[in-house]
C-alpha cells in the first residue's frame, strides 16, 4: 500500500494545485514537494497545533522565497514561513505554503573582530555563537532552544532568553537586514539610501507608515501606554514601540519585522551588534517549596547579581525529575508544591565572580529553601543543571 493511502491528509483545493502548478512551473522541480512525508513532517512545530501543508517549499535564494508569495498570493493561499520550528505557539506551521527558509540559508559572516555578525535566516544560534566564540563575543538573544533555533526565527519572534533581557534582544541588538516584502521588493535596511529606495518601490507603505507613526505619537494616551508595555519583556503582538523609537520609515519597518512572526516579510540576512561573553559563570538551583516562595525571592536575586533566574513549577519538576543525574538532590525530593529557580552569575574576571558569589551566599542564607544550594562553575554540573531547563520541552513531549 502507498505511504499515501496510510495517512489522512486534508483534500487539496484547485486553488492549492494551481499554486503548486506555478511554483513548479518557476523554480525547480525538487524545490516543490507535495510528498506526504514531506507534508506531515512539517504539520506541527514545537507547539500543540497540527497543521498540514498544502505544499512545501524549500527555497534556494530570496528569489525563490519571493516567486513563493507572488504564486500563493495569485492563487489565495495562505504562506508560511518555517525555519528551526521550535517556535511554542504555531506561528511555524500553516495549511497553506510551507515555505522552508533553514536548510539553504546557513552562510555567517564575522565583521571586525567578532564586533558584530551577518547571518542567514537559517544559521543556529549555537553555529553563530560557536564562529563568535574566539573573539570572546556573542548574540545578544539567547533563548534556550539555540541548539536549534535560527537567526530567521529568533528575529521574527523577537526571542530573548536567559540573560538577554529587554536589553540585548534582536530589537536592541540588530543593526539592519535585507528584507523581501511580499510584493516581491527587496530592501536591505543598512543600505545608505534605504529610506529613499522604500519611498521609490513601495510608495504606498512608505505612506502608510508615517501616518501610523504620526498617529501614534499625536496620542499621549496611546504613547504612555506604549511606553509603559514595552518597558517590560513583552513580545506579544507587533513591536509599536517602533513608531516612537524611529523616525525614518525605513528603519520603522525593520522593527515592526521583528517580532512580527513572519507575517510582514521574509528576512533573508540579519546583521547584528554582538556582545562580550561573561567567561567566569557559576550557576546553582534553588528550591522552594511553593511557587510564592520562589517569586519573592526574585528581587532580592536580582539585587545579588543574578545575571540569569529561569523558574520551573512543580509540574515542570516533576516532569524532568526522572531524567536528572543520580547525584542531583532532585532527583529523590518528593515534590509537592515546590518551585525551583536556576539561577547564574556571569562576571567578566574570576575576582568579580567570587564578589558575586560572596554575595548571593548572604541572600541564600536568609531564603527559605528546601535543598542546600551549591554554586558551580565546574562545566559538567553546570551542563546538568542546564539540562534540566533545556530538555524540559523534550521531556514534555515525550512524556
Ligand atoms: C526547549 C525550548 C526552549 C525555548 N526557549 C526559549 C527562550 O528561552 N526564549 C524565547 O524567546 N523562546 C524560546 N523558545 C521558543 C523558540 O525556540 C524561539 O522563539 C526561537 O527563536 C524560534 O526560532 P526557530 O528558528 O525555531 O523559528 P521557527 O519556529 O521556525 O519560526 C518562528 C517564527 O518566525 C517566522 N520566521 C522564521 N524564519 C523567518 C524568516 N527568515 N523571516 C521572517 N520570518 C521568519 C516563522 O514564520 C514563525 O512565525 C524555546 C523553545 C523550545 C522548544
């Protein structure tokens, strides 16, 4: 029996087949697939969501990616674009085009000494961060899925992670990128006349934008509470903050793209400012014995130097518990209501990391912890405590 006729997939549209028909028609055969592997593999991100594609398009170049929206925008199907698909809410999959932009999109490019780094959409983090190491830099984002993750992914969702904070996200860190919008014009932001070439191939847009920004700003109701959401972690929904923090259209538009879960264009290239790596780093977990417990701990970790505090609930724990080290106290602790909060300090010399240490020692002793807390930096220790925030979603799902 064919691999086909064992597996339900939707029934295609005479709209989907016209639009494959095109896309083969433009780019090369093997760039099309309508395979059902091809189609199921692809159905659900690291989300819950199950959606099948229509057809998978694994595009070469922006060229391709560009001859993908103008093929599903004639024949009314949805796009969606799908790089290292751990995105947690379904903005990676869709039932319309499916547009791979990871496996050809991979080339990273070290700038004046690892002082900033142009990457593909579809370079890990982890690979750009492994090129920036011996210069003693890094991304600024730096989510907990970089093993997997990508530069495409990251910048659309506006991902942050452990330590970056609001501070040193793709919003605060990106310098420019080369955008293909889905008319097809393709506009690299750090160009000197970008401004200009948007006005010229995109009139309309460049129009629209200032009367938005206008808008926003003659509203001070509309800017205080601008002001107010984004001066917290905030990544839901597009980044308006960019009508307040820019003037030039141009540079408005590269903003409203991050974060913007693919929906405004394809970012084909991303250059980024980077940062210093902390070389001296130890990290420890704490555990509480209710969620509450564990929160109002967190300013008085902050004030001690805490550079990272990632919390895990009681599910959570509960979850990894039968995955950790032996010689982890969590792994015969009989949980409850218990919290626990991974918590690292990051310093650039080793004196400053033992000051931090002698520090948060003080604030350890005045919390009410169930298990002892000990502060590592021996690599090992440190990759098995890590383990335990960055395999939960594999656990979860495996569970
Ligand atoms: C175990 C685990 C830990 C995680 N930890 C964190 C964390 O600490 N912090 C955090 O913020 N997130 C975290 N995430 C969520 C997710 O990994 C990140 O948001 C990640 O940056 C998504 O990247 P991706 O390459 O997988 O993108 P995808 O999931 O493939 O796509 C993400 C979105 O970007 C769009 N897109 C992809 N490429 C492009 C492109 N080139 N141009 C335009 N749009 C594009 C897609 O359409 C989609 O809307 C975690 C996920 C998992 C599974």
């Amino acid at each position: 029996m064919a691999y086909s006729q064992l597996i339900d997939l939707p029934a295609t549209s005479a709209e989907a087949q016209a639009a494959v028909a095109e896309l083969r028609a433009k780019l090369a055969p093997d760039v099309v697939s309508t395979e059902p592997l091809d189609l199921m593999a692809r159905a659900h991100d690291a989300s819950h969501f199950l959606l099948t594609p229509k057809a998978v398009v694994t595009a070469r170049s922006a060229q391709d990616v560009a001859q993908a929206f103008a093929a599903a925008r004639a024949n009314g199907l949805p796009v969606t674009l799908r790089s290292g698909g751990t995105s947690l809410s379904g903005q990676a999959g869709g039932d319309g085009i499916l547009i791979d932009v990871r496996q050809n999109f991979r080339r990273v490019d070290i700038v004046e000494s690892g002082e900033r780094v142009i990457a593909g959409p579809g370079a890990t983090i982890r690979s750009v961060n492994a090129r920036l190491h011996r210069f003693g830099r890094k991304l600024g984002p730096d989510p907990a899925s970089e093993i997997a993750c990508t530069v495409g992914g990251v910048v659309a969702n506006n991902s942050s992670g452990m330590a970056c904070g609001t501070e040193f996200n793709t919003y605060q860190t990106l310098e420019s990128m080369v955008l293909v919008l889905p008319s097809g014009t393709v506009l690299d932001t750090g160009a000197p006349d970008a401004n200009d070439q948007l006005r010229t191939k995109e009139p309309e847009l460049f129009a629209g934008l200032i009367a938005l920004r206008d808008r926003v700003r003659s509203n001070p109701h509309s800017v205080e509470r601008i002001r107010h959401l984004f001066s917290m972690k905030n990544t839901m929904g597009y980044g308006i903050n960019s009508f307040l923090d820019h003037n030039e259209p141009v540079k408005i538009l590269e903003h409203l793209v991050i974060g913007s879960e693919g929906t405004l264009g394809f970012v084909a290239q991303a250059t980024f400012r980077t940062v210093p790596v902390a070389p001296h780093i130890a990290t420890g977990l704490f555990v509480f014995p209710r969620v509450t417990d564990a929160t109002d701990a967190l300013e008085a970790l902050l004030a001690s130097g805490a550079k990272t505090l990632e919390l895990m609930d009681a599910r959570s724990l509960q979850v990894v518990q039968p995955d950790v080290a032996a010689d982890n106290p969590l792994s015969t602790l009989a949980i409850k209501d218990h919290t626990a909060l991974l918590v690292e300090l990051q310093e650039m010399s080793a004196e400053a990391l033992a000051q931090a240490g002698e520090v948060m020692a003080k604030t350890v002793s005045t919390l009410p912890l169930d298990l002892p807390v000990e502060f590592t930096s021996d690599s090992r220790k440190r990759a098995e405590l890590w383990h335990v925030r960055k395999g939960l979603y594999t656990t979860v799902a495996g569970a």
